[in-house]
C-alpha cells in the first residue's frame, strides 16, 4: 500500500515538475524573441544633403552622411544617371532609395528593387516596336534631314530610356521608327502634318493652262 502511494506521489510529482519546465519555456519563449530582435542593429537616422550629380556620386553621399555603405548593385550604365538635388531630413537608408526609385522611373524608366539586404537597380521592361513609313512623296520639298529632326523635336519632351531610333532606308525611301508605342503615333502624326503640308503646296500651285492662240 505504502509502495503504491508513493508510486503516485512521485508520478504527480513528476507531472507537476514537467507542466512547469514546459509553463517557464513558453514564458521565457517571447523574452527571447524580444531579446533577438532588441539585438539586432537598427538603420541609423540621418539628414541627407546632396547638390546633384550622378549616380554613382549619390551613393558615395549616402555612404558619407548615414556612415555605412550601402549594398547597391548597379549597371555600369546607370552610374552616370543624373540625380536632382536633394534635401532628406531624418530618414533611413531605405527611406532614401524608394524617393529616388521614384525619381529615376519617371525620369529613366529605372528603379530600385529591396532584394535581400540590399538594392538593385532594374530598369522597366523594353516596349519599343519598329514600324516603317514611306516618305518618298515628302522628298520633293523636304529633305530626309528635315523629317527626322521634326520628329525627334517631338520626341523630345516625353522621351523616355530606352532611348527611340530612326532609321532611312535610302533605296527603298523608308524610314524606320524603332520606338515605343505611343512614339511610334508620333510619327504618324508628323508625317500627317508634312503630308498635309505638300499638299497644300500642290493646290497651291497647280499647272498653268494652256490659252489656244487667236486667229
């Protein structure tokens, strides 16, 4: 009787010790968490100032102001994109690199992407598509030179990376517009115009007729 009462108080006892080495586990488990995460270095605080220039300057300042370099990949071609001047108050590295992927899309088509811990620069995806323009009718009254540059001026204020390309073909008087989409319309509307141009010339000054002599 007396084996089997302590049976049971050293089995209750047993019990008793394992709840609670499993109760002080699961209190000290978020203590830990919270102890790891308070370990963990946090993104310095700075004020960035920085007066224009390239790219790649702009990562030198951003290294110099917040005293750590950041994890950048960059094409050799973007480190010469030009970076407006900027004033930043009590920001984060992370916070800087999404402004600037907000400049640079809209003014190049590129844009910083968060991989891991650190920030590549990709650019958006190539949607040019080539079209070719007979111009031979416009050849009588401007020269090839002149069509080009029109469109170009055109091209000009809403010109975005990749960068638009003409093209003439002089045998078969083409001129080819390797361009996105909405660039591509531009040309057609340039043409339009000169078209519209020639023939106004034409109607302007049409054939004299012949007067029949008098007898």
């Amino acid at each position: 009787m007396k084996t089997t009462l302590y049976s049971l108080i050293f089995l209750v006892m047993t019990g008793l010790t394992a709840t609670s080495a499993e109760a002080k586990k699961d209190a000290e488990q978020p203590k830990t968490e919270a102890a790891e995460r308070k370990s963990r270095p946090s993104e310095p605080v700075y004020d960035l100032e920085f007066p224009g220039g390239t790219l790649a300057q702009f990562i030198d300042a951003v290294h110099g102001q917040s005293g750590e370099k950041p994890n950048v990949l960059i094409p050799t071609e973007g480190l010469s994109l030009a970076v407006p001047k900027l004033e930043l108050r009590a920001v984060t590295t992370a916070n800087v690199m999404e402004s600037l992927g907000y400049l640079l899309i809209e003014e190049y088509g590129y844009a910083f992407r968060r991989m891991g811990a650190g920030w590549v620069l990709t650019s958006r995806p190539d949607r040019r598509k080539a079209q070719a323009f007979y111009v031979g009718h416009l050849l009588g009254k401007f020269k090839i030179q002149d069509i080009t540059t029109a469109i170009e001026t055109t091209w000009r204020p809403s010109s975005k990376s990749p960068k638009p390309e003409l093209k003439f073909h002089e045998d078969t008087q083409l001129l080819i517009a390797y361009a996105d989409p909405s660039l591509i319309e531009v040309v057609t509307n340039v043409l339009d115009q000169l078209q519209q141009a020639v023939g106004t010339k034409i109607a302007a000054s049409p054939e004299p007729k012949a007067v029949p002599a008098k007898k």
